[in-house]
C-alpha cells in the first residue's frame, strides 16, 4: 500500500499556487554520483508505487497531480539536470521547477492565429494566441513557449507562469491515448512578458549557432526516447506478471506446464529480444550525449552529427519496439482477463505518431553513406 502524498489538485481551469518540491533524494543536482547511486532504487520504488493503481487512474483520465507530486517527493525531476557546474545557475535547477511547453510554436488552430509577442517597451512584449500542447501544460511549475515577434519576425524563446491571470489552461480530456500526460490548450490574452523572461531566438542560420547549442532539441528528443522504450518494457513485464500468476494458480483440472510451453516461450522471446536490442542502442545514444555535454568547447560539427545519428537511430529502434511490444502483449495474455493492457498500445501509439520513421532513416542513411549530418537548426 502506497503512502497518501500531497498533491496540487483543484477543479478544472482553476489556478493553484506552485510547488515547493522537497530535496532531491541523494542531494542537490550538483552531487551526480549520490544521485546514480540512489536514483535507480528510487526511480524503481516508484515505479512499482505508481503501478498499483496505474489501471484506474488510466480509466479516470485525471489530470496528473497526484502523479507528479510523487515523482516530486522523490526527488526524481532533479536527476534529468545536465551534468556540469553551469546546471545550479539555471532557473529550473534552483526552484525545482517542471516545465512544459514546447520550442516550436503550435500549430495555429483553424481561425486562431499562433503564438504572437508584440514589443511593449523596456525589452518586453505582450504574448498573445492560442495553442495545443502535447503533455504538460495542465501540471507544470512554468511553460517554455515558442513565438513569432510582430515586429522583426524573429522565433523567441520565453518563459511564462501558468498561474497568470492572463493564462488560460484547459485540459484535453478526450485524448487518445497519454490520458495521464497534462496535455491541454493554452490560450495567452495580453500575457506581459519581461525581458528578463525572453530565453533567446531560435537560430536559423547553422553558422550562427555552435554546435553544443543544438543538444537541446538531441536531448528533448532523447527524453521521448526513453518514454518509448519503458512503455514497451512495462507493458513485456506487466504481461509477464500474468502469465506467471496463472502458471502459478493454475486449477488441477488445467495445464499446470502452460509456461513451459515451447511456442510461449518463444513467443516472449521475441519481444524480449526487441527490448534487449532497443535498450541498448537507447543506452548507447545517453552515453554518448552525456559524455558530450561535458565537453563544450570541444564539440564540432562532426561530433554533433555522430550524436544526432545515434538518437535518430535510437529513435527508430525504440519506436519500433514499443509500437511492436505493446501489440505482440495483447497476445501473449488475454485483453479480456487482463484490464488495462491495452493503454500500452495507445501511449505507444500517441507518441510515436508524430516522428515519420523515414526522416530518420533517411538522416542515418546519408549519414552512413555520404558523411553527410543533419541540419544543426530548424529550417526557416
């Protein structure tokens, strides 16, 4: 039985003060080696606290409150700080902020314009406009958003308060699959934006911009990798687990050697296998992405591309897993006996859609075959 945590929940649409998150277990950000030691024991005690009742939560399609204190408790946030001394100097670092949001401006709905900072004077603009976010934005601490200037056309970076009368949240309660991601629209009306808030403009021109400054979207990209790869690792085991209670319960009158079953066990193999393969090459993109992190002055192009590589193949291969992993489970066990199963499959399914394979592929292929790397920015 889990303990009760404390949570920021309140009614839809309604602010709520922010967060003031314990210590992260094992010290402050700075003390890398405390948090590996203890991270993994602790990220582990709550996954195992959060999968108790993973089933009803996915059914009542709440915002994740609850789920994030927790995770707050544990100090879990606090270890996806970048190794290095400049990590404490940032603003999320020191508040334990979470941020959601997105770098690129959303999608202008139909009949609503984007995103819009309009200078107001003394460096600061006003945000105006209307977007949908992916996950996030109905729980977090600050939002990181993108939007066009009026006056020089320039993509800025800013950061805002959600709990700004001028910010309007609604969460998307009818989404497909990630019920439990905070993902909602959010609609800015005259939001004043100090410059002290303005994060910078996104680069255009790759000469504009050094190469260590491009990890940033490597490392997002990453972090969504690592979500697909432990949703097909948990729906495997989650499987697993059943099949081994009904070899253990099973009645006289039945097969009590069902899970020595030759076809069975080949059938967990398999996606097994995928799951072996995807880890590592997921491991193989982190390990390389945090050794060059602490080493900024020396990261060139060529560098930078050999990482891009690597995520863009982990990438691929842990979509593929996931995507394959959570339909091949609803096989090995019954969907009917087994509630719940199926919110693998549609996690899976959301997150996964918007990456085409084939830009990936195509940036590895021409990589491998032309040493050619990846854009360092964003087109225009």
């Amino acid at each position: 039985m889990r303990t009760p945590v404390g949570a920021r929940a309140g009614p839809s649409g309604t602010k709520s003060a922010p967060r003031t998150a314990s210590a992260p277990a094992g010290g402050p950000p700075a003390d890398r080696r405390a948090d590996d030691a203890i991270g993994p024991r602790v990220t582990h005690e709550v996954a195992d606290d959060l999968a108790a009742d993973a089933v009803a939560r996915d059914r009542a399609g709440p915002a994740p409150y609850d789920e994030l204190a927790r995770l707050q408790e544990a100090g879990l946030p606090a270890l996806l700080t970048a190794p290095g001394p400049r990590s404490l100097d940032f603003r999320t670092a020191k508040d334990r902020w979470l941020l959601a949001g997105a770098v690129e401006p959303p999608r202008p709905e139909p009949g609503r314009p984007g995103l819009a900072l309009t200078p107001a004077g003394c460096g600061g603009y006003l945000l105006d406009g209307r977007g949908a976010f992916a996950s996030g934005v109905t729980v977090a601490d600050r939002l990181v958003v993108g939007a066009r200037c009026t006056e020089t056309g320039d993509l800025l970076l800013v950061l805002v308060d959600p709990a700004h009368p001028a910010v309007t949240t609604e969460p998307c309660a009818e989404r497909v699959g990630q019920r439990l991601a905070g993902a909602g629209t959010v609609a800015f009306a005259r939001l004043p934006v100090g410059s002290g808030h303005v994060l910078g403009a996104l680069p255009r021109d790759e000469h504009a911009v050094t190469p260590y400054a491009t990890l940033a979207p490597l490392a997002l990209r990453l972090l969504l990798v690592h979500v697909a790869l432990g949703l097909a690792e948990a729906a495997l085991a989650e499987a697993r687990d059943v099949s081994r209670a009904g070899k253990a319960t099973a009645r006289p009158d039945t097969d009590p050697t069902a899970g020595d079953d030759p076809y069975l066990l080949r059938a967990y193999g398999e996606p097994a296998t995928s799951a072996h393969t995807a880890a590592a090459v997921v491991g193989r993109a982190t390990d390389a992405r945090a050794r060059w992190l602490l080493a900024e002055r020396v990261l060139g192009v060529e560098e930078r591309s050999d990482i891009a590589v690597l995520v863009a193949a982990a990438e691929t291969v842990a979509h593929r897993a996931a995507l394959e992993i959570t339909a091949q489970v609803l096989q090995l066990v019954a969907p009917a006996t087994t509630p719940g199963l199926d919110r693998f499959w549609r996690n899976a399914r959301a997150l996964t859609a918007p990456v085409p394979p084939d830009h990936g592929l195509r940036d590895i292929g021409d990589h491998y075959l032309n040493g050619t790397h990846a854009r360092l920015t964003l087109p225009a």
